[in-house]
C-alpha cells in the first residue's frame, strides 16, 4: 500500500482506506476496528495517538457551489498524544495539536488548539487537558 508505519504502531482489522500512500503513521499509536481512513488528500499521525473504532478521516469533498461539483482535497495532521473517541469524524484540512481530544460523535471542521478538549456537532472547544504525559499507545488487542 505505500504507507509508513512506524515500530510500535497497529492498524486494527476492518479498516478502510481510498488510495495508496498518502498515509504516514509514526510510532507506538493505534487505529481501532472499523475505521474509514479517506487518505486521497493524505493523513499524517503522530507518536502515542489513540483513535477509537469507527472513526472517519475524511481528507476530500466536493465544491457544493462549483457548476460541475469538482472534487477538493487536502490533508488531515494528527500531531503526538491526540485521542479520538469513538464514531468522531474528522474533516479535511484539520490539524489536531498536540495532546487534543475529539470525544465520541463529536465533528471537527477546524483545528484544534494544543492540549483542547472538543466535544459536540460541530466540535467546540470545552476544557484543556493536562500536559504532563507519560504513556504509549501500543496496545494489542485479543482477537484484532
């Protein structure tokens, strides 16, 4: 497939991807069962990033007001200690710093703020998280 997949990283089963490459992940995160990765525009993810079940990362639209309805992309960035809960959607062109959180059901079309807590449709900024980690996010599970 053309992705980079750093040591401690795991891709659980039933993941859906649209393209070759465009996919970086880096080391010691995990991406739960059943997600849909929309990779045309690309998707990078960070170290010790924990992305629940049945996530969406949707990297491409279309552009509702252009006369043919022609396709747009661009990139998602998920930088290092980032949560996302579980069903969250994730919309092309959103950048989530360091340390934030995407809580369940939750739709994000902006970026986050470092260390942000976001909830809600559409996702708005409830509280900030601590900064202190110490923890990795290469977890196994029985029967992925």
């Amino acid at each position: 497939m053309g992705f980079k997949i750093g040591k401690g990283s795991s891709i659980l089963l039933g993941c859906r991807f649209n393209t070759s490459g465009l996919f970086i992940i880096k080391e010691n995160s995990t991406i739960n069962q059943f997600c849909h990765l929309d990779n045309r525009g690309g998707i990078e993810i960070g170290s010790n990033v924990s992305i629940s079940p049945k996530v969406s990362l949707i990297t491409a639209d279309h552009d509702l007001n252009s006369k043919d309805f022609i396709g747009r992309s661009a990139a998602i960035i998920i930088e290092d200690y980032v949560f996302v809960g579980y069903g969250a959607i994730v919309l092309k062109n959103c950048d989530l710093k360091i340390g934030s959180v995407l809580g369940a059901a939750s739709l994000l079309a902006h970026s986050t703020e470092s260390y942000g807590i976001y909830m809600g449709v559409p996702a708005k900024l409830i509280k900030y998280r601590t900064k202190d980690f110490d923890y990795t996010c290469n977890y196994k599970r029985l029967f992925n």
